[in-house]
C-alpha cells in the first residue's frame, strides 16, 4: 500500500466509519472498489488508485448511505 498513500490513510483513518466496507489485501493489484449487491453478487469494480482520501470518503458516503 506504500504506493497509494490516500488510500492507506483512508483505510486507516476512515474505513471504520463504513461498518459494511470489508477490506482484503491482493499483493501486486491496484486498489480496487468492487461493489456487491445485498446477497454478495458482483455490481460493479471500480479502481481507486488514482483517488485522493477526500474522494473515497465521499464515494462511500454516496454509496452505502
């Protein structure tokens, strides 16, 4: 994670305010998003790599609000 600093600090700064956000580490895998319906079908997987904490912040705020 040392690669995407904004997303190191959101997962450990703010990925606890999103009690339904489950993170899962893949060596050598760009951050990925990867959105599940209610019975954990696959939606949709977004890369985040180029997103500052303040963005993913708000996507999630959107999102599973």
């Amino acid at each position: 994670m040392g690669a995407y600093p904004d997303v190191k600090d959101f997962i450990d700064s703010k990925a606890t305010d999103f009690p339904t956000l489950k993170t899962t580490y893949t060596r050598g895998a760009p951050p990925t998003i990867k959105l599940k319906d209610k019975d954990g079908k696959d939606l949709d997987s977004i890369r985040i790599d180029s997103w500052n904490k303040d963005t993913i912040v708000d996507f999630f705020k959107e999102r599973l609000a």
